[in-house]
C-alpha cells in the first residue's frame, strides 16, 4: 500500500511536469513532489489496515477558490493571498478523510468569474477551455487526475466539462458543503466535480454529499426535450448531433417527450445576472477598496454593475428561482419526465481563451437550484460536445444512475470521434 501511493505521486508530479508546462491546468506549486510525498506516507501509515476508504490514495485537483490547508488561495488574481485565507473547506477535509491526496489548486477564471486564467483546451490550444472551472476541467481531460472539485454560479462546471470532454457534475443547491469557498452569488453557488467517468462523480457525492446513497440504473427512462425556442439557441451543427444522440436513446428503449421550460430564457438570464452582480458587489467592496486597480476589467465591470443595482434584486431573483423550481417540476410530474435532456453548450469550444462560450443552456436550471451533468457525447470537428441532463431537486443520486445507464450507451462512439489525449 505504501508502494501504491508512492507510485501515484509519482505519476501525478510526471503528468504534470509533462503535461502542464503547454496545458497549465494547475497553479504553480514549489515543492510539490515534497509535498505530495510527505502526504502520501502520512496517508499510508494511517490508512494501512483500512482500505474501505472510498477516495484512498486518490488525486484530487481542487479550484483556486477553495481553501486548502498549506497551499495559498489567489482566485485566479493579484490580490494578496491572505485575502482569501480561510480554514480548510469543509469538502477538502470530506476529500482527506476519504483518503484523497490534494495534487494541488486548480486554474481558475478572476474570482471565479470571467477575466481567463492562462488554462488551455487540450483538445486544441487555441481554444477556451471553458471558464471558470477551467483548470479543473482540463487537468481530468489530459489525464493528470480523475477528479477535481469545481464550482458553479451560473455555467461554470456544466461549459468547461463540455468543451474539455470530460463529465461535469452540479448537484442540487445546498447538498454540498460551501465552507472555505470563496463565494460569488451565495445564492447560486455549487460546489460540484469535474470527473473521468459518472462512476467517479458517484464516488465523490457518496465523499461530498451527507447521507448519499447510490441508487440503481433505470430499465426505462423519460426524458424530456424543452421547446424549440430553447434548443434553437444552439449550433446547428450541435443540434443536429444533439437530435441523433436522442434518437440513439430512443432506440434503446427509452422514451422521449416534448416539454416546456416555463419561463423566458432571455428573462432568466437577466435576472440570473443581476442577483449574481448585487451578491459579487456585497463580496468584494472591501477588496475594491484596498485593490480596486488590480481587478481585471471584467471583474471591475460587474462589480460596478451589481453596486448601481438595487440590493432588492437578491430577494427578487431569489423568488424567481423557486417559482421557475416549482413550474419545472411540475412540468416534469405532468409528462412524467425523469430527467431533461439538452446540449450541454450551445456550441463547441469557442476560439480564444477568454472566450467564454453562451451560457444559455445552463443557466435555467442553475437559477433554479436544480442538479444537472454533463456527459461527453462525441465530436464536432474533432472538438467535444456534451449533453447535459437535468434531474429533480433532491434527486441527486437518481439522476447519476440516468446519467450512468445514459453513458454507457455512449461510449464506443465517444472513443471513436474524440481521441485520448496522452502525457
């Protein structure tokens, strides 16, 4: 078991002396061999007779806006670290009991939200990696780990998952734990995963997740499609592909209905935005004060925004996202869906790293505090595209059994059209 954990070091560090000098998925670390090794001996001598821990010996990459014991948060800034230090997260602490290794901080966008980080898509450099769990969704898709913590205030798991390839897990509004996460939009932050496979999302939800408990693979699922009005903001090249991975579904036996997100998108999208910049106003003012001139322009630009805006906009995008809950599970208990389905983005990974890509197809269901993944699901191209699924609030543990039952069917044509990507 010693060897084990050694040998994991070992690779981890080689990945990323290999790998992240082009990718630059991590955040440079001095020392980080020292450290892992020292941990990984700890880890060792402690869990030796006790090999029921779900996570042991595990790398784990963990976003730059997560507090790790002994490593410095900067959140994707210029800002001192000691801005942001916090005691250790409470989902990290979940992750070390469970016998994960930190392999280190993740890249992630200015303050978890759009001025880039220097991450790039390991499909194809030039292209976004997706923000702002970027360095997250590019360390599991190059390989280097096969799980890493990300967050999620409006598409920022659900984007970088599908323009990297890699599966991208939100759970429900308040199943995971935000201490020692720097927040954007209290009420709309998640902390959720960047994972290899659905098999790894579940084992870090039963680590993440109080109580958690798998359930079986469903024989027969409904999922259901929102209206043309919704899909039709997406590529045409991705509808169509979106359209032949539904008709695979429903050769399979599963059945497929027409629904309705009972809402307007563009109207969601702006009240999604104004709770997010009052709420990124409220975080950050003191900063403002002490370092205003370092926030990247974007970051500045929302900051401004959210302080010219009422503060009653939180309370009111706070009503709205219980009311859109409320009409969409009721939209699903009158079709008897079980789980929505739709592209994950509404393209492929966009050219240009600060390119962020349309956040149209998540954030419906971000504001509505519901739990959503994104599976890969072939190529454009030979770029990644996903498709998202959507379950009930609350069903955290039933929609990864859909996801699983949903990618398995998936995966002789993902390994066709989108190639491994190696060290």
């Amino acid at each position: 078991m010693v060897l084990d954990v050694v040998e994991v070091v070992s690779d981890v560090c080689r990945r990323i002396d290999a790998v992240d000098s082009r990718l630059q998925s991590f955040v440079p670390e001095i020392d980080r061999h020292r450290r892992l090794s020292a941990e990984s001996h700890q880890l060792a001598g402690s869990y030796f007779l006790r090999n029921d821990h779900p996570l042991l010996g595990v790398p784990v990459g963990v976003k730059d806006i997560v507090s790790v014991d002994g490593l410095d948060t900067q959140a994707g800034s210029s800002l001192p670290p000691a801005e942001f230090r916090t005691p250790e997260a409470g989902a990290v602490r979940a992750l070390r009991r469970a016998g994960a290794l930190i392999a280190g901080k993740t890249v992630t966008t200015e303050f978890a939200y759009a001025d880039p980080g220097p991450t790039v898509n390991p499909h194809d450099p030039e292209r976004s990696p997706g923000g702002s769990s970027s360095g997250s969704a590019a360390a599991v898709a190059a390989g280097i780990v096969p799980l890493a913590l990300g967050t999620q205030t409006v598409d920022s798991i659900i984007t970088p998952a599908a323009y990297c390839g890699v599966v991208g897990f939100k759970p429900t509004y308040g199943r995971t734990s935000l201490d020692g996460v720097l927040p954007f939009s209290p009420s709309m932050d998640h902390l959720g995963v960047l994972a290899r496979s659905v098999e790894w999302v579940t084992r870090a939800m039963e680590v993440l997740i109080p109580l958690f408990q798998p359930v079986d693979e469903p024989v027969e699922i409904t999922l259901g499609i929102p209206a043309t009005s919704f899909v039709d903001q997406v590529d045409g090249r991705v509808v169509d592909y979106f359209h032949r991975v539904v008709d695979l579904f429903g050769r399979h036996g599963h059945r497929i209905v027409a629904g309705s997100v009972p809402a307007d998108p563009l109207d969601i999208t702006r009240v999604h935005r104004e709770i997010n910049a009052a709420q990124f106003f409220l975080e950050h003012r003191q900063r403002v004060e002490r370092y205003g001139h370092r926030f990247q322009p974007r970051s500045a630009d929302l900051f401004a925004e959210g302080e010219a805006l009422n503060p009653e906009v939180v309370s009111r995008g706070e009503r709205s996202g219980h009311e859109l809950r409320h009409a969409v599970t009721d939209e699903m208990n009158r079709l008897e869906i079980d789980a929505w389905i739709t592209p994950a983005a509404t393209g492929p990974a966009p050219m240009g790293l600060d390119a962020r890509g349309d956040t149209a197809m998540a954030v419906p269901w971000t504001h509505a505090h519901l739990p959503a993944i994104a599976v890969p699901a072939g190529a454009v191209d030979s770029l990644p595209l996903g498709i998202q699924i959507i379950g009930r609030h609350g069903g955290d543990a039933e929609l990864l059994a859909i996801a699983k039952s949903l990618a398995d069917l998936l995966t002789e044509s993902i390994e066709a059209a989108v190639p491994a990507i190696r060290a």
